[in-house]
C-alpha cells in the first residue's frame, strides 16, 4: 500500500520455510512420513468411552468400525479396552485382554496389510496381543509398567512414546504446572519423551519403529495442550516420527466451549496446524476428514502432488 514501508529497505521479505519434514515411521512394511502422513483410526472396545459415537463393547460392532475405516482411508488402526478417564468402570487386565484380543486376530484376518496398534499400559495385555501379529503399542501413560516398553521389544512392535507429566493411569489432571508457566510445559514434554524414546531404542526397538506423542490433554490443561501444540516442530526436532491425538479432546471443547459431539471443526483445524509444522501421524475418530485434511497439508508442504492438475493446462 502506498505510503507504508518495512523494515527490508524496499527489498522483498524473504519466503516463510516450510517445517522441515518428520523422521519417517516403518511398520508392517509401510513408511509413513510429511508425504504420506497415517491416519490412526481409533476403535474403543469399552461402553464408557467419552465421545459416545466411538463405543464399541460388542465385537460385531467393532469390527464393523473396523471396516469402516479402512475404507475410509486409515493406515493405522488403534484398540483400546479401558477408558483413559478416571470416570467409568474398572477394567481388570484379564477384561482388557477378553476385549482386545479377539478384535486383533479377527483384524489382522480382515486386513492382513494393515497396521495394528494396541492402546494399553499394561505389559500383560501387550504380550497376549503380540498373537495377533501386533505391530505398535500405544503406551498412553508413559512408561507406567516398566516392563512395556520390554515387551514390545520382545514381540516385534514399534511404541509410542508419550508424556502425561508422571500421573498415573487414568488420572485427571488436577492443579498442574510446569514451571516457568506459560512455556515450561514444552521443556517438560521434550525431556521426558527424549529419555522415553532413548529407553526405547536401548530396549532393541529400532529407531523407526518409535513415535514419540506430546499426549494433548494427558496431565495437561488447556493452555498446556494449546502451547504443545505450537511447538510440535519442536517435538519433531527429537528426530522421531511424531504422533498427535487431537480428535474431539477437551482442550478443543473448552477452547471452543463445545461438547464432543460439536469438536470436528476445532479437531481438524488443530490437525492442519499440527501436519504443517511436521506431526505425520494422526489419531482420530474421524477418518475421512482427517485423511483429506493430511493430504491437504501434505500437498501444501509440497510432500505430495495432486491427484489431479488440469487446471490451466489447456486440457
């Protein structure tokens, strides 16, 4: 605009660089990277889950989920059989066991190529799992039973790394810092999945075969997640694949005052934020979106070309 300057002398500013791309994730033979970025269905096999559209105690139902989101576009497909909340009936391992296994054999029958995780803390479940051809587990509570990140070691997987600021599991934050506020909680969150994915890597779990998760929501409040969420291209600066759970979490209901059933939008708009900055895998309720979402972002990246370019062609 006529009249204004900056503070380049008249020169053009230069171009804002593009995140630099992700270490790349490898399981079942498939790589996924800022090009292909994985999309992690999420399969509930609890009655008590708290978004109810993703409850699935019955495995006729889960396994109808099951289908469902390979179709719509998942790479990853990730069970749980305990709700991650305080609130909700006790699971004992033996139940946890009772509604996961039989979910992943029939999986892995259905879909032979497809990855399969497991959403346990538990290293009992884990290695029941392992029959079933397992290839990552999703340690949500960070390395609670010492003993998990051992089994998945033992069993051929790949684990997820994650941070939940030491609270046991299903604890809900409560009065959380991290000194200095506003900011410490990214210093926190850095520390503790280096030395998680280090504990890895000593463990015989290769190094592409580790995702590391800053776990939005988990010992966390809405400010925390909100700044995680920010830095996630420090995150990816650890030199592992980056996975963000986002999908209808609180920290997008209370930012957007919205029940769970109204966060699709905020999800998907903290989902973009987070493919941009270089986070390449994606747990989701919401499979679809989520897949036209990261390969949006990926082609913006310029990660992956259209599937179509006849615009202006003359074609």
């Amino acid at each position: 605009m006529s009249g204004q300057s900056d503070d380049s002398g008249g020169m053009p500013r230069p171009l804002a660089p593009v995140p630099p791309a992700p270490a790349p994730l490898t399981l079942r033979g498939q790589t996924f990277d800022a090009g292909r970025p994985a999309v992690m269905a999420i399969i509930n096999r609890t009655s008590d889950s708290f978004w109810a559209g993703n409850r699935h105690a019955a495995l006729d139902s889960a396994l109808a989920a099951l289908d469902e989101a390979v179709e719509q576009g998942a790479d990853i497909v990730d069970v749980g059989g305990v709700r991650a909340g305080q609130e909700g009936e006790h699971v004992s391992a033996e139940q946890e066991i009772d509604r996961v296994v039989p979910f992943l054999l029939e999986a892995r029958q259905r879909h032979p190529e497809l990855v399969l995780s497991l959403d346990t803390w538990r290293s009992e479940v884990a290695r029941e799992a392992g029959v079933a051809g397992l290839d990552l587990v999703n340690d949500t509570w960070a390395g609670h039973d010492q003993d998990l990140v051992g089994v998945a070691a033992s069993i051929g997987a790949g684990v997820v790394v994650s941070h939940t600021g030491g609270l046991p599991p299903r604890t809900d934050p409560v009065a959380v810092t991290y000194p200095p506020e506003p900011d410490g909680v990214v210093a926190d969150v850095l520390r503790t999945l280096r030395d998680g994915a280090a504990r890895a890597l000593a463990c015989g779990i290769p190094r592409e075969r580790v995702l590391v998760d800053p776990t939005l929501d988990f010992g966390k409040t809405t400010a925390h997640s909100l700044t995680a969420l920010r830095h996630t291209a420090d995150v990816v600066g650890l030199g592992f694949p980056v996975l963000q759970a986002i999908s209808r979490k609180d920290f997008v209901g209370e930012t957007l005052d919205l029940a769970p059933d109204e966060r699709l939008e905020g999800s998907l708009a903290a989902t973009a934020v987070a493919a941009w900055l270089g986070a390449s895998v994606f747990r989701t309720h919401d499979v679809r979106a989520t897949r036209r979402v990261l390969d949006m972002v990926a082609s913006v990246r310029g990660e992956r070309a259209p599937l179509r370019s006849a615009r202006g062609n003359g074609s």
